[in-house]
C-alpha cells in the first residue's frame, strides 16, 4: 500500500475516538465477521466517557444499540453520565435476565474473571458485538487443557476493528481496512516502520523497534523451543 494511503497516528484522543469510530462503521457494514474490538490501550484512561461518547455515536445509526458493562456499578455509573441513554445501558446479570436482543451491543472492559459470562452473552447474541478495551487475552492461562483451547476458541473469534497502543519509542496501530502499522519515535516525530496483516507479538514488536530483522528472531526461537521439546522428550 503506498505511504500516502496509509492512516497517521491521532494526535489526540478526541482524533482517536473519530478514527476508532469511522473503523468501526467500516468494520460492521463490511460482512467480514460479528465480532470486532476497539482497544484504546493508554494508561489511566477514564474508559467511561470514551465508552459513552462511542455508545452515543453508534446508538445514533442503530436505535437498538446497547451499552453493557461487566458489573452493576459501572453500569449505574454509566446510566447516572448518559441519563438520555439509560434505557440502553445494562450489566451482564441484567443482559442475560432480559434475555438479550438484536442489534449491536458495546460490551466494555470484560476481563478474564468475566470470560464465561461474556462468552453466553455473545454465543446467545444474534446481532453484532463489539468489545471497547476488552482483555480476554489472559482467559485462557491457569485452566485444564480442554477449557483452554475452548477459550481460545472464542478469543480467537474476535477481530480488531480498531487498535492504538502506545509503546516505548513507538506505537502499534490498526485501523480497519488497513494493515496493522507500527511505528518508531524517531527525534522529528514518529515513522511507519512496518505493516503486517495479523498483530505482532512483543518479540516482532522489540526487532522491528531496533532495527533487526523480525523473521530472524522468530527463528532463532523457534529453533530453541525446538531444542527445549527434545530435552523434554
């Protein structure tokens, strides 16, 4: 993809929620899939006005649009800021007593300890789901092997819409349609240092920021895992 085609990093949050939302509309008007996140990943971020800014945004191109949040002081919390909204924001507990609904659903924050209850209410859900700062990464550590691969199952299921991360002299970013970009903080700002189709993972991430090349550290640990399962073995 030419440099000029591809999306800059926000100078904002205000620009951030903008492109966060356009990659949503694009995400859930594509086909592609049902389930798409959107993670804001700073730290101290207040997640309540950007969820509720958001909920407001989407509740303005589906009437039925509902806000839900893992617990019932969020979700009060939420209903007490967006008083015109209230009848659209609930907790899962209330979600699931009300037996859900159609149209799409902005689920905020689930965690690990939420996984088995966020995983019903999606599963049950006819309509499109979308996670804003879900961390469901960690679900699947700690458990028996067959729930583990069941969680990751789900996880898996998942595709993101939109992704801004920060890092230590750089920055990770996708934006739907496009790639997943990282970019370096170089002394005259930040520079796209490379696109890939799926999220790198830290080591990519740590080769990439300091100029060495990617492949050749995956090999290089692939070829000690290798090592380490023949010890095993």
């Amino acid at each position: 993809m030419p440099e000029a085609q591809k999306a800059s990093l926000p100078a904002d949050l205000q620009t951030a929620e903008a492109d966060l939302l356009n990659a949503l509309k694009a995400a859930l008007a594509s086909g592609k899939g049902a389930r798409w996140g959107a993670t804001l990943r700073f730290e101290n971020l207040r997640v309540l006005p950007v969820a509720l800014r958001l909920f407001q945004s989407l509740r303005s191109l589906d009437a039925s649009c509902r806000l839900l949040w893992p617990d019932a002081g969020a979700a009060a919390l939420a209903r007490r800021d967006a008083a015109d909204f209230a009848d659209g924001i609930l907790d899962f507990n209330q979600w699931s007593a009300a037996g859900g609904a159609d149209g799409v659903v902005l689920a905020v924050g689930p965690q690990p300890s939420d996984y088995e209850q966020f995983m019903a209410i999606c599963q049950e859900h006819r309509g499109s789901m979308v996670m804003l700062n879900g961390r469901l990464e960690d679900a699947a550590v700690g458990i028996g092997s067959v729930a583990r691969e069941r969680r990751r199952g789900f996880v898996s299921s998942w595709q993101q819409a939109y992704w801004l991360q920060p890092l230590e002299g750089g920055a990770l970013m996708r934006m739907f349609p496009d790639d997943w970009s990282l970019y370096r903080l170089d002394d005259d700002g930040y520079r796209h240092l490379a696109s890939m189709e799926s999220r790198p993972d830290p080591e990519q991430i740590a080769a990439l920021l300091a100029g060495e090349d990617p492949d050749s550290l995956k090999q290089q640990l692939s070829n000690v895992d290798r090592f380490i399962d023949g010890l095993r073995s």
